[in-house]
C-alpha cells in the first residue's frame, strides 16, 4: 500500500506542477497572447499526463483523480478504505504540487486566486469533460490498456480546447488551483461548483459504461 500511495502522490504533484507550472512559464512567454498561453498550458499538461501514468500505472493505476478513484471502487478493483487513502494522498499532493511549482517561478507558496470561474457554460463544460475522461478510461482498460497513458494525454490536451472551462476534470486538481493566482487558477467560491459538476460527469460516464459493456 505504501508504494501505491507514493506513486499517487508523486503523479499528482507532477500533475499539478506541470499545469500551473506551464501555466506560470507561458505567461512569462506570451503575456498578451493567451492563445499561445493556453497551447503550451494544454501541450505540457498532456505530455506530462503521458509520462505520469506511463510510469505508475503499474504501481498504483495513476488515478491522480478521485472521481477515477471512485470508478475503481464501483469497479472492485479497490477497496473503499484504500480508496480514501488515495483520496486524501491526492488533495494533499495537488497542493504540494502548486507550492512546488510556485517555488520554482519564485512566488509566494500560497496565492489566493481570483479567476472567476462560474455559471451554466462552465458547469456544463466540466461535467462533460469528466464524463468523457471517465469513460474513455473505463472503455480503454477492457480493450486496450497498454494506451490509456497516450489516450488520457491526448483527452486532456485536446479539452483544454473543446471545453469552455479548460477541462479541470479532476476534484483534487481543482482544489490545488485554488492556491495559485497564475492563469489556471480557480477562485474558492467557484471550486464547489466545479467539483460537484466533475462527480456528476463521473456518474453519467459509469453509468454509461454499465449500458456500453452490458453488450459485450
């Protein structure tokens, strides 16, 4: 257990240090071209997620995600106590990860974030993002395993783009982005919300993979 829990709380800090710490690089680069900001946010955050979940799937199963978590408890293929463990080492991580990532650009280790993020669009936008990311982990581990880290990778860079709110996606990386005031960001207030969207999403996506491998 204690592997698992470390390859969980090294994979999310990485996470969570490749998003703000990107997120902080490319505002240094572009400061009036957030096109080009939220590129290289969603390049290095997918790459990261390729190599993060290349390297601990096999120890852990790379949630760095509790609603994933929760998928694998419904699952079985981990019990509920190690479940909140997982949970609990991934919060703790996420923030780690953002006061890493401050460090490294010379920040203070905790800012408060004023990105408002909030209203219809935006819940709409991370109940999809989840629903498909849940999903697409489900689906891939009955038919191809050995992908998941490229199919993830690929997701998350690609619903920067398709979803308005930038696909959070990921209850524990929200509650990291509440401690850093640099573009990805979320302010305390609107984190509630996006959390609650995040496990309806998961619950749609699960729901859906029941119907879909009914028929197989």
């Amino acid at each position: 257990m204690k592997s698992k829990l470390l390859a969980e709380a090294i994979g999310t800090a990485f996470l969570l240090l490749s998003i703000v710490g990107s997120a902080l690089m490319a505002a240094n680069l572009f400061p009036d071209q957030p096109g080009l900001q939220l590129l290289a946010n969603a390049g290095a955050t997918g790459l990261a997620l390729y190599v993060l979940i290349a390297i601990f799937a096999p120890i852990s199963g790379a949630h760095f995600n509790p609603v994933v978590t929760a998928s694998m408890v419904m699952e079985r293929d981990l019990s509920t106590k190690e479940a909140v463990f997982y949970v609990l080492v991934q919060i703790v991580a996420a923030i780690l990860g953002v006061m890493a990532a401050h460090f490294i650009f010379d920040s203070l280790p905790i800012e408060a974030s004023g990105n408002i993020r909030s209203g219809v669009a935006l819940w709409a936008s991370e109940i999809v993002a989840t629903f498909g990311l849940v999903l697409l982990i489900l689906l891939a581990r009955r038919q191809s395993p050995g992908a998941i880290p490229a199919l993830v990778g690929c997701y998350i860079a690609g619903a920067y783009w398709f979803t308005a709110s930038t696909s959070f996606a990921n209850p524990a990386v929200t509650i990291g982005r509440i401690i850093t005031s640099s573009p990805a960001g979320i302010s305390a207030s609107d984190a509630p919300g996006f959390i609650a969207m995040q496990i309806i999403g998961a619950a749609l996506a699960y729901g859906a993979y029941k119907i879909l491998a009914s028929d197989r």
